[in-house]
C-alpha cells in the first residue's frame, strides 16, 4: 500500500472539497431557483378586523357588499335550496330603535370573535380560528352536523345542502359542510383588502391590523365610538360598529 | 418436464400480457406538452426524475394533506404543492376546447384511483378545472 504523505493528503482533499463545492453550488442554486417559496405561517401579532360606520353606509353600499361578496366567493346561486337553505355569508340587517323608531342597516356577516363559540363546539376540531383571528370552518374535517350555526349569535354560517359544481379555485365550497365569510382570507394573505370593504368608496368601512397603531382602524377605534354587537356575550369581536 | 416448462412459459407470458395492460394515464393537456419538451415535472432535490416521479404518485396524497393544513390553518401560502395546480396541467381539452374535469372518467386522476379502488374526495368541493382566467 502507498503511503500517504502529508503533503499529498492537503492536495487532494483541497481539490475533492472545491470539486464538490462548485457542481453542488450549482445544483442548489439551480433548484432553489426553480422551486417556489412557501410564505411564512401568520402569527398573533396581527389582529385583522373591520369598523363598519352605520352613518356612512348607505344601503346601496351594503348592496354593494353583499354582491361583492358572491362575486369573489361563488355563493348564492345554488338552484335547489329554498328559504333559510340558501347561503347568506353577509346579510343587510335592518335595526329599529323602539323608543325613537331611527332605523339603521347594517351588513353583517361573521364577526371573527376572539372566542367564538362556534370554535368551542366544534366535536372535530373544524370549525378553528386562525392565529391572526381569522374563523373559518375546515370544511376537510367538517362533518356537517351544524352546531356551529346554532352557537353562532350572528347567525352568521350557513350550510351547503346541494352538490355544487365550477367553485372558485380560491374559495371550495361543498355539499354537507358549513361555510361563512372567511374576511376573503386568500386576500388578507396577499395584502389586499377583502371584497366587500374594496367595494364600499366611502369610509364607511375600515379594515385593518387591531394591534398596529398606525393603521387606520386602530386610530379610528381610538377617536369614535364603536360596539360590539351583543358586545353582552364578551366575544371580543373582530367586526366593530359604529353609529349604532 | 416438458409440461412442467410449459407451465412455466404461460405463467412468464400471461405476467407480460398483465405488464403491457397497465396503460399510461391520460397526462392532461399541459403536463404532456412539458413532457413532450422534455421537462423533468415532479424532480426532487437529490433524487433521480424517475424516482421524484414514483415519490410523487405514492405520495401525493400526504403531500396535499400535509400543505392543506398548514394553508387553512396557518395561511402558508404558495410552494410547489398546491392542488389548483395539479388540476392546471392535468387536466384535457375536448373538442370544443372545454375543459374536461380532472375527475371525470378516464381523466388524469380517476385512471388511477380507479385502478386502485380508492375514492376521491378533494373534488366534491374544490374545481376541477383550471380558473376562468386561465
């Protein structure tokens, strides 16, 4: 056997390692280039939410709203269903006040609670709250049993009772699972703003970080006065109003 | 000995006549044409294209199911794996240049699971063809 000096071992080796750097370097810079990035899981440190003003928003606005909605997400076109069968994922609610008979309208829709009760009845898990306080309803575990929309105080989820077909690739909807707004999550993750505040011109309604002080919603909160609705429940709701 | 031999010879013949009916699944429209360019789909870090593309027929379920928690639950975006572009390149075109649903009979995914006996249940809620915009 040949004896290695030392010499010799420096001279290989310095020539396998600059070998194998050059061909992998390239391999990796090849790959990573071609394969695109997955974003960064969404954290607590954000809170999204809405200020709806009830002064502002007029009911053509909420007309807006509701269209703008279907238009993103699909819903409301389902043939079969009849009456309270049919999807609702933002509503025109109009309230009266007894003693002075003001009416105002208002869109609502999910609230995104901070502890929503239809999390807590979930049997399997489906029905979860994002980090960033997003709810949403995984409609692969969703067994369509519905608890959720009678622990909803808002009525705010509806059920699909029929076999749907062309679903929006952002949004899948299906027969025997429960949907409601999703606050157009596959848009809040790119940074745009969800359908229905992108269709409202006014201010009437605000959409933002809770948390962030500079955001606009954050400062508004801050100047008006706004409510929950059954603010009584102690939810702590994402969706805020004001004039009401 | 001799009937021993031709045992045997049927038995090699009719594994050859099983081997040759397992046909190649309709790819879909633009998933031929990459293979037609000579485009290595699926290809993995350190890993032959043949062997990528075996880990992905094996494995394309947990591979989905994995990236589909983490997008519902977490809001990870983008990546490789994502079901709406499977059904991008896999999906074909009839003759009046409609698109076909990727779960129809004998389409790219119903070949297989088909085959395999195992039902298939992403597409009673997400599309089965490309976005309207494409």
């Amino acid at each position: 056997m040949k004896e290695l000096n030392r010499r010799d071992f420096i001279k290989t080796t310095t020539a396998t390692t600059a070998g194998v750097a050059t061909i992998a370097s390239g391999i990796t810079l090849t790959t990573y280039a071609a394969l695109p990035k997955e974003s960064n899981p969404v954290t607590n440190e954000k809170r999204w939410g809405m200020l709806i003003d009830t002064n502002k928003l007029t009911e053509s606005n909420i007309d807006d709203m509701v269209n703008a909605c279907q238009e993103e997400h699909g819903w409301g076109d389902e043939a079969h269903s009849t009456g309270d069968q049919k999807a609702g994922w933002i509503k025109k609610v109009k309230v009266k006040d007894k003693a002075t008979e003001r009416i105002s309208n208002l869109a609502l829709m999910c609230q995104h609670c901070e502890e929503p009760p239809c999390v807590d009845v979930c049997p399997t898990n489906a029905s979860m709250k994002r980090e960033d306080g997003i709810v949403l309803v995984d409609r692969h575990l969703c067994i369509g049993c519905r608890y959720c929309m009678m622990a909803c105080p808002y009525d705010a989820r509806s059920f699909v009772h029929e076999t749907l077909t062309d679903q929006k690739t952002h949004m899948p909807r299906g027969k025997g699972t429960v949907e409601a707004c999703t606050m157009c999550v596959h848009k809040v993750d790119k940074g745009e703003a969800p359908a229905c505040v992108a269709s409202v011109a006014s201010d009437a309604v605000i959409f933002g970080d809770l948390y962030d002080p500079t955001s606009k919603i954050n400062q508004t909160l801050k100047k008006v006065q706004s409510t929950q609705i059954r603010a009584d429940l102690n939810l702590n709701t994402g969706v805020r109003y004001s004039g009401i | 000995m001799s009937r021993l031999l031709i045992v045997f010879l049927s038995v090699m013949l009719s594994s050859v006549v099983a081997q040759a009916d397992h046909h190649i699944p309709n790819l879909g429209e633009k998933a031929t044409e990459f293979k037609d360019e000579g485009k290595e789909a699926h290809k993995r870090d350190g890993m032959s294209h043949a062997a990528s593309l075996i880990l992905q027929r094996k494995m394309h379920p947990e591979l989905l199911s994995h990236k589909r928690d983490k997008t519902l639950r977490q809001g990870v975006r983008g990546g490789v794996i994502q079901l709406n572009k499977c059904v991008e390149c896999h999906t074909s075109v009839d003759k009046n240049g409609e698109f076909i649903p990727v779960n129809a009979p004998d389409q790219f995914c119903s070949t297989c699971h088909k085959k395999v006996g195992t039902s298939l249940d992403c597409f009673s809620c997400h599309r089965t063809t490309p976005a309207e915009e494409l």
